[in-house]
C-alpha cells in the first residue's frame, strides 16, 4: 500500500500503451516495492524506461513507440507527502512520429495542467533516483554537460562545485610542470657543462677587446712607419756603397792623372776635394747607418697582424668561455627564483585542497569517506569505480548516494536485479523500507514465462 504519513513521493499506479515492445500494461503500485520478472524480451526493461522517461528529463527513450503503431502513451501517478501535506500528481507523456520524444502533461491534485511540465517536474522532483547498481559505472567525468556522471550526480546532491577550483588548480599545476621542467634543464645544464673548477675561475670575468682592436686599427700606420725607416735605412747603405765606390774609381783616376801631373793638378785638386766631401757625406751616413742599425735591432721584424689575431682569437675564447659561466652563474639564480615559485605554487594548491576539504567538510556527503572533485571520485581514498570495489560495497554505497540523489521521490529501480542474490536484495529491500523508499528491481526468471510483478517482500519470506 502507499506508505501515508511519510515525506516523499512514491509511483502509485502505471499505464503503458503501444511503448517500445509493450501493447499495453497497467499496475497499482501503490507505494509498494516490487519485481518485474519475466523472460528476456518480455518488456521488463521498457516498463523501467516508461516510469523514467516523464520523471527524468534527460532520459530519452529510442523507438519509444511499437513497431507497427502511430502513437503511445504513458501515463502514472505519483503520491504522497511533502512538508506534512499530502500532495499528488498525475504525469503522461505522449509519443508520435513527429514527436518521439514525447510530449510531457502533468497535472497537480486538483487536476489543473502544470506550466513548463519538465521544470516543474525537475522543481518538485529534482531528477530520478540512479540505479545502485550503476553508479560506480558511470564514468567519473565527461566534458559532455548533459551525460550522466558519478562527479554531476554528487554535484547534484552536495551542490558542491569544485570548477573554480579545479580550474585554478589545473594552472597551476601546468604551471608547476613548466618550472619542474625549467629546473631539471637548468639543473642538467649545471651538471653536464664539463668545466673544471679553474675553468670557471679563469673564465669568470671578460677580456677588454676594446685595446686590443684599438692596437689592430693602428696597426697598418705602424706597418707603414716601419717600412719607410726600414727603407731609409737600405737607401743610406747604397748611398755608401755608392759613395765608396765612386772614392775607388777616383783614387784610380788619380793613379792615372799623377802620370800627368801638370794636366791633371786641378783634376787632383779637384778630386781631393771632391774626396774629401765625399767622405763628410760617409761619415755623415755612416752616423744615420748606425742610427738605422740600433733600430733595426730594436725592430727586428716587420709589424704583423697575426700576432694580434692571435691575441683576439685568444680573448674571444675567452669571453665565449666567460659567457657560459655567466650563463651557468644566471641559471642558479634561475633556479632558486623557479623553486621559490614552485613552492608557492605548491602552497597555493595546498590552500585551493584545504578549501576543497572545508567545503566537503560542511557539505551533505551521502557516504562517510567520499571525496570528489572535477576528476576523481574516491571513498576512503580507493577510486570509486566498479574494478576497485567489490559488489557489496558497490550495492552499500549505491543505495546511499541513489537515496541522497533525490530526497522528494522516493524510487529506487535496479535495472541488473539478476546479478543479486536474495541476501543482498534482503537488505537492500530493507535499508529502502527503513528509510521510506520505494524499491523497483527488475530480475530475469529463468524458467522464462511472461512479464509480472510480484512484490518483494513476499518474494523474500
């Protein structure tokens, strides 16, 4: 019977007309808990998806009417008591070829059409309660807004939204990864730059090329100066050795003149005097030669650039070697800069968490031990999905968060009820009475026969 006295809204009664494989099908409920048993085919699915497609606007049934017909129909009605009043409503959804969706018509006690029949629905309602059985295999997140997943279903019932936060933390961990990677390349770089310690003393501080190239660009005035005085010097030396030839052929002539003394006196006279300023000539020359000798010992090689490009290949070296160490001093400092920025990274994501617990400490958790976020569901820190946890304790925690799911309709439907031994069902039928819920299991009979219902409690005796 349907339960009276109790906060909550239970199905009392079905109508199903020519939906998916159904001709037609009418039952009471009344509140009552039951099987759908049957063979397989027999319409035990399409019965849960007739009671959940007016109920849940996000349900949508495919080839909602049976082959062969125009039109089908379901209609129900719900009852019971909300905030001590007792309420009721009756809810139908109509299906043709050109709406296969179905159109909704739900009417309040008093038999007035509601406004907006899908948001009042999902005002008085919320949404229908999830299948135990299936929340652990609902996917954990999905960036599809309107699929069903175990972190929108929690959402729903905590009215907890961690987007902000996830978002904030989702930056800064790819910050965080950015650095982590900033430093293991810094830090590499440091290890592997195969200098000694005498490398990176000596190469510490730069060379002033700035000399050095002054030095370079005056270089070929200083060739030029040294060419010309190395000229003059090789000038003075033919001059003498021109001078002192001229001096012998003279004396020769003076051999030849003495012969004729009379005719050649003047001659004499004139050649020794041309002598004697010969000589003041070689004296005079000989004092430059000697000048000229004292610079070319000082000087002894013709200026040159290599000596230079040499010096300036050696202080580019250096200053390239210079450079690295620069760069290796700098990524010390780089990387005491990134790690005081990763840790404050690392205590921004430790308050964004402390934030994310606060909330889930004041919040509504269905199950003791169940933490969520944008991206991972876990009870007591075990992922909650179907490989890690064993089928009781996906049954256990099911029915608590299908209950917390939605406070105002009190329906559970368990789609897999085959998979149940009586044991468990026993107690799940039990933990729905307790706490006022209507429980819907549908379970293949394996002799096969026809659809019916049978309510549990009988069939659990």
């Amino acid at each position: 019977m349907l339960v009276q006295n109790q906060e909550g809204l239970r199905l009392k009664n079905l109508l199903i007309e020519n939906f998916k494989n159904i001709d037609k099908f009418s039952f009471d409920f009344n509140g009552g808990s039951y099987f759908i048993t049957g063979k397989n085919g027999a319409g035990k699915s399409a019965i849960l998806q007739a009671i959940t497609s007016p109920l849940d606007s996000v349900f949508k049934p495919t080839q909602a009417i049976k082959q062969g017909e125009t039109h089908g129909s379901i209609e129900m009605e719900i009852e019971g008591v909300v905030d001590g009043l007792p309420k009721g409503y009756k809810i139908a959804m109509y299906f043709n070829p050109a709406k296969k969706e179905g159109r909704l018509v739900v009417r309040n006690q008093d038999g007035e059409d509601v406004k907006s029949p899908a948001s009042a629905l999902k005002s008085i309602l919320g949404s229908i309660a999830i299948d135990p059985l299936e929340f652990s295999r609902l996917p954990t997140a999905s960036t599809d807004a309107k699929k069903k997943t175990k972190v929108s279903v929690l959402k729903q019932i905590t009215s907890l939204d961690f987007t902000e936060q996830d978002m904030k933390i989702f930056k800064l961990k790819g910050d965080a990864t950015i650095l982590n990677a900033s430093i293991k390349a810094k830090e590499n770089d440091l290890k592997t730059h195969e200098m000694s310690q005498e490398d990176l003393m000596k190469y510490e501080h730069p060379i002033d090329e700035t000399p050095i190239k002054e030095e370079f660009e005056a270089l070929g005035e200083r060739i030029n100066a040294w060419n010309d005085a190395n000229n003059r010097v090789t000038k003075h030396q033919e001059n003498i050795d021109g001078l002192e030839n001229a001096i012998s052929i003279k004396e020769g002539n003076i051999y030849t003149w003495i012969e004729q003394i009379d005719e050649l006196k003047e001659k004499i006279a004139k050649a020794k005097s041309d002598i004697d300023k010969d000589k003041g000539e070689i004296a005079a020359a000989q004092e430059k030669l000697a000048l000229g000798r004292e610079w070319q010992k000082k000087h002894p090689f013709a200026p040159s650039s290599q000596d230079i490009s040499r010096r300036m290949e050696e202080a580019r070296e250096h200053n390239d070697m210079h450079k690295r160490v620069k760069e290796l001093i700098k990524k010390h400092g780089d990387i005491a800069t990134d790690k005081a920025a990763k840790e404050k990274l690392d205590s921004q994501l430790k308050q964004i968490e402390a934030e994310k617990k606060e909330l889930l400490s004041k919040a509504k958790i269905p199950v003791a031990g169940l933490e969520f976020d944008s991206e991972a569901v876990t009870i007591n820190g075990i992922p909650f999905e179907e490989n890690d946890l064993n089928t009781a304790q996906q049954i256990e925690y099911g029915i608590q968060i299908a209950m917390a799911a939605n406070p105002e309709l009190k329906l559970i439907m368990i789609q897999d009820g085959s998979l149940l031994d009586n044991e468990t069902t026993a107690n799940i039928f039990k933990a729905c009475t307790e706490n006022g819920y209507q429980l819907i299991i549908e379970r293949v009979r394996p002799e096969g026969g026809e659809t019916e219902l049978k309510f549990i409690e009988e069939e659990l005796k």
